[in-house]
C-alpha cells in the first residue's frame, strides 16, 4: 500500500511502535550526504561566491521588549496611616493617599477632585461614581425617574466596582479621590459602604455649599447630571447632617477651585496627622 506521496508504508514490527521501521536514510534530502550513525551532522559547504557581489552584513539581533507582563500587586483594603514622627509634618500633596469627597449634586465635587488630582506631585487617579454608575447604557436605572431597586442595585455596584479600582491603584502606588453623594442618614449604605469597599484608611472629606450656590451650579448642568430644584434642597437639606459628624467639611460657596484644593490639602495634612473617627 502507498500513501499520497508515494512511497510505501514501513512494515509494522510487534513490540515497535508505527514509525519504529523508519530507515533514517529514507527521510535524508537529496543531494546532501548522509552521516554515518552516531556520528552527527555533516555541515554543508556554503554555495561559492559570486563575482561582483557583496554579501549585505547580517541584521543586528532585535532589541528586546522594554514593556511585557508587569506584575501587579494585589489590591488590599486601605489601612489606617501609621503614626508620624513628632517632627514630621505630613504633605498631602506628596503622601500616597485615598480620599472621598462627599457632597450634594452641585457641590463641585468632580470640579475639584479633577483638580486635586491634576496639582498633585506623585501619580493621583479620580474616581467618580456618577461616571461608573453611568457605564450602564441599555437598562441604566436612572434615579431622576425614582429611587428603586434596580437604582439601588446599580449604586451599589457602582460603589463597589470604584472601591476595587481604588484598592488596585493604591496597591501600585498611585493615590486616588472618589467623590460620591453620601448620606449621613444612611450609614449602611454610605460611610460603612465605601469603608468595606476601600478600607479604614479612607480619608472622607465633606464637601458643602450654601443651597443657592448649589441651586446655581445645578442650573448649569445637563442630561441626567440636572436635578429638580426640589431635589436638590431635598438633598441639600440631608447633606446638613454632617455637621457634627466629626468629618471635616469645607464650604466652597465663595471659593474657586484651586482655592478649595488648597484647602481641601490642609484639610487632609490634619486627618493625616489625626485620622477622623468614622
């Protein structure tokens, strides 16, 4: 019996196995001499050179990758900053941190922690929950049209789905912001939420303006971001429950952006020294 090429199929011998009759000359190419056995290779002369032509001088060997599989550590919750020295002062704009910044629609929350993280001196990434929250398209549960369930369900996620970010950006070395509108009336949800997701190291930090500048900058958004101007001073009015708190709040009714950065840093250099109790 022949195969496709040709050429006959070797006997099949008991005790071998199918290619175990083989002759090594059958598969030696023709026109090249064949080796003794065990004796190795026989190399080739190489083709003689032709008169007039200069061989082109070998390619150099390619530089290796400088990028490839980057190991990653593994995101952890947050823990507490540890104790400083007596003389050391800390400096938010050079320490590793994660901040949250709470505060009604209108607060100016992503205004400013775009900014802070833009200013700062080592690697800062912003979150916002708004942003994830909306990464749902088909089926987004907007809460313009009613907290429900499935609004609740998709904050929930979206919470949880910035809290895993943030643990994999810090445990990389690049410090973050989140900025989400948290209730003080709904601590399961809120604080207790963000602190199972992050970490105890989270340090929140209560961003809160007077009710027309709120009403203002409302005014001045779109899509779904604008709210009723009842729902605004509804929130506006739960947001109040901060004070007394013990979370530090800053009101930016009167201040721009990078005023509110800078203070937004010493607000952070003092619960660094003095982490909040929440």
């Amino acid at each position: 019996m022949q195969h496709a090429g040709g050429y006959p199929l070797p006997p099949h011998q008991p005790g071998q196995g199918p290619s175990s009759g083989w002759s090594p000359a059958a598969h030696q190419p023709m026109g090249r001499p064949q080796a003794p056995r065990g004796s190795g290779p026989v190399p080739v002369p190489p083709p003689p050179p032709v008169p007039g032509f200069t061989a082109p001088p070998p390619h150099p060997a390619p530089a290796p990758e400088s990028t490839g599989h980057v190991t990653l550590p593994p995101g952890g919750p947050v823990g507490m900053p540890g104790p400083l020295p007596a003389t050391a002062a800390p400096d938010p704009l050079t320490t590793t941190l994660a901040v949250l910044l709470i505060g009604p629609a209108g607060a100016g929350k992503t205004s400013v922690a775009k900014y802070w993280a833009d200013h700062r001196r080592v690697p800062t990434a912003h979150i916002s929950l708004d942003d994830v929250r909306e990464w749902v398209r088909a089926g987004f549960a907007d809460p313009q049209s009613g907290w429900n369930d499935h609004s609740e369900a998709q904050y929930r996620l979206a919470r949880r789905t910035c809290g895993f970010a943030a643990r994999n950006f810090l445990a990389n070395g690049i410090s973050c912001i989140l900025d989400d509108a948290v209730f003080p009336d709904r601590p399961v949800v809120g604080l207790g939420g963000w602190k199972r997701h992050v970490g105890p190291g989270l340090l929140p930090v209560v961003l809160l303006p007077g009710l027309e500048i709120v009403l203002e900058r409302n005014a001045e958004r779109h899509g779904n971001r604008r709210l009723s101007d009842e729902e605004v001073a509804r929130i506006h009015g739960r947001m109040a429950g901060w004070y007394g708190s013990g979370l530090p709040i800053i009101d930016n009714s009167h201040l721009d952006v990078p005023t509110t950065s800078h203070i937004l840093n010493e607000v952070l250099a003092r619960s660094i020294a003095s982490p909040p109790n929440w």
